[in-house]
C-alpha cells in the first residue's frame, strides 16, 4: 500500500489493519527499518505534498537510504 499514516500502534490495531487489508498470510509481510532525520522529514513532507505515492517516492526512490 502506498498510504502514509502515522498513529500509535497496538496488537489490537496491528490486527485491524491485517484484516483491513485482507493479508492471510504473515510470511507476506515484509519488515523495513529506516532512519527518519531532517532532511528525510523534510522529504517526506515535500512528497506528500506533491504526490500520492508518497511512500514509494521515498522510500524506494532515491529520497531515503534504508537502513
């Protein structure tokens, strides 16, 4: 999914959220660590502006490294 939400997350909504999206199977799911500073902020903030795929712009363009 491409949409950028920021909230709190617990057991109960991690598993709203599965259901939301229809994931069956865990062993799907892929798990990315990233370093988020001023200048990522910045772009993320610029994306969202500008963009409605603000997560792929980011994340797997250019405009962050992972970690």
């Amino acid at each position: 999914m491409d949409d950028l939400v920021v909230m709190p997350m617990s057991t109960i909504s991690s598993i709203t959220l599965l259901n939301k999206f229809s994931v069956k199977d865990v062993g799907d799911l892929e798990k990315s660590v990233v370093q988020v500073g001023m200048v990522e902020g910045l772009s993320i903030l610029k994306a969202s502006l500008h963009s409605k795929t603000v997560l792929t712009d980011i994340f797997l363009g250019s405009g962050m490294k992972k970690a």
